[in-house]
C-alpha cells in the first residue's frame, strides 16, 4: 500500500524545483539542467528514494533526515542555499 504522505512530499518538491527553475530562467535566460546542478540533482536524488519507500519506512526515513540533515547536504548545496533567491527560501519555508 502507498503512504499518501509521499505525494505530499513529492509535491513540496516540485514547487521548490519549480521555483529554482523559474528564478534561473529570469536571471540567465537559460534552462537548468539536473544533471549538472547540484541542488536539483539533490531534489532528484530524493524523489528517487521517496518513490521507493512505502509504509513504515517512510517514518524510519524521515527520522533520519531529521536527525542527521548532512546527510542530504554537500559543500555545493550548502553554498547554494546562501546564494538563494528570497522568492525561493520562501516557498521552501512555507507551510501548507
């Protein structure tokens, strides 16, 4: 059975992703790529891994994240979210 939480998930991240995307499209007039930018190979990474937890597990996963957050942060990340638009921060912090 599918844990309808993932989906939620799924959707914060699509509009984080959809934010970057649009800011950079304003501010380079060029497309970002996935593959190339860390923090949307990040976002890539993790809803990888969201689609394959189910049930239980999902719980077990975000108590990791929770308790050990460098585990989903690198140097490039961790840059980049200083650099980061406000626009973005924003629909990154906001609760739903």
């Amino acid at each position: 059975m599918v844990d309808k939480n993932i989906y939620i998930i799924q959707g914060e991240i699509n509009i984080v992703v959809g934010a970057i995307k649009r800011n950079a499209r304003w501010s380079t007039h060029t497309p970002l790529d996935e593959e190339r930018d860390p923090l949307l190979h990040s976002f890539s990474h993790l809803k990888e891994v969201l689609n394959n937890v189910t049930g239980f597990s999902l719980s077990l996963s975000f108590f990791f994240f929770l308790a050990a957050p460098g585990a989903y942060e690198s140097p490039q990340t961790r840059s980049r979210i200083q650099d980061t638009a406000a626009a973005i921060y924003a629909a990154a912090m906001l609760d739903p």
